[in-house]
C-alpha cells in the first residue's frame, strides 16, 4: 500500500489543517482566513460553511485579495466572503468577542510574488491575539509555520512560544510537522479554546 501512496501522503500542513477543521466547521459558521493569499483556503472555508456563513478574509496585498476573489468567485461564493485589504493585526476590529468558530493563519509569502512582503512575527502576534479574542468557547485556530527561512524562524519561534503560553489558560495545542529533513520542515500548529 505504501508504494501506491500520492506524494501528498502523508498531507502537508496545510492539507493536515484543512483536514482537521473539516471535522469541526458547520454550516452558519463565521471564520476568518488571516492570510488570503491566493485564496485556497478562503475557498475552503467557504464551503465548509455554506450559503448561511460568512468568512472574513485578510491580506495585505491587492494581488492576494485580488486573487483570492477570483478564486470564490469561480467557486460561485462570492456572497459568502468578506474580503479586507489590512493586515491580520486588525482583525479583532472586524468581528465580535466569542463570535468566530475557526482562524486559519498561513504564515510565508504570496507564492509568484515579492518574498520580502512576508508574514513577520509583530504583526502575526497582534493577529493572533486578536485571533484569540474573537474565538468562540471551544473554537480552533492553526498556524502554518514556515521555518526555511531566516525571518520565518525567527517568526515560528515566537509564534510557537506564544501558543505555548496558551495552555495556562486551558487552550490544548499541537504540533504537527515531518522531522528528519534536511531543511527546518514546515509544520501546523493547531490551538483549541477551552469550554467548547
Ligand atoms: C503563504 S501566503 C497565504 C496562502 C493562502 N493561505 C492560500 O491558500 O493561498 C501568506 C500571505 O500572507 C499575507 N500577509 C503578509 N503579512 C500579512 C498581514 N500582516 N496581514 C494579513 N496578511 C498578510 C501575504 O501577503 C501572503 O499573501
């Protein structure tokens, strides 16, 4: 069986994300995409949560948001999809405490495009705060870290150590990633909110 295994198996991070949330989102929900990006996750959310949710999608760049609208768009979710040309950092100003299920963070450059306008850790922390405060009792977050590359190890490091310090609270958090490469491998770190 192994030999018949897709590349993709066992599923990449942000496979592995979309997979575990797909157990908990439900139809009505509001969530957020933290980074839009070229819009597959904003996509995926979308349909997860139906014609009666909402996603709220962040990104810093035109193209990005330009992007990932095209990509609901042909998906036939427009209407599902609130898309915001400002970073995550300002995502608590856009949804009620307690009100959201799910923030997907996909941390890293818009693929194609400039690597310099990357996710750093200030603006991630701010995010993930704000993340933080808007989820609902019980709600998921998960962070696609990227730690190939100088900024992203120096982001991944304090993001990690912050979810970390979540647990005091009684958030349960994971981590879950492929060891033994010869690069720092990308990996998803998942955080569940107490009382769900
Ligand atoms: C790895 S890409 C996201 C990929 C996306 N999830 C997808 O499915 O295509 C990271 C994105 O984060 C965006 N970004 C960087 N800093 C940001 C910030 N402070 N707030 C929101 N988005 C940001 C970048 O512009 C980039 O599009």
């Amino acid at each position: 069986m192994n030999g018949s295994r897709d590349v993709q198996w066992p599923p990449r991070p942000t496979a592995l994300a979309q997979q575990l949330l797909a157990e908990v989102l439900q139809e009505g929900d509001l969530v957020i995409d933290a980074t839009a990006g070229n819009g597959h996750d904003t996509e995926f959310l979308a349909a997860r949560v139906g014609a009666t949710g909402r996603v709220l999608a962040f990104d810093v760049q035109a193209a990005a948001i330009g992007a990932a609208r095209a990509r609901v768009e042909t998906a036939g979710w427009r209407e599902r999809v609130v898309f915001y040309e400002e970073s995550h950092a300002r995502l608590a100003f856009r949804a009620e405490p307690g009100s959201v299920a799910v923030v997907m963070f996909n941390l890293g450059y818009l693929p194609g495009h400039d690597h310099q306008r990357t996710t750093c850790a200030e603006s991630t922390l701010e995010g993930l705060a704000g993340a933080v405060g808007v989820l609902k009792p019980g709600g998921v977050l998960t962070v696609v870290c990227y730690p190939g590359h100088p900024e992203g190890a120096r982001e991944v490091e304090a993001v990690e150590a912050w979810l970390a310090g979540l647990t005091e609270s009684g958030w349960r958090v994971a981590r879950y990633g492929a060891i033994g490469t010869r690069r720092p491998a990308p990996f998803l770190l998942l955080g569940w909110a107490p009382g769900g």
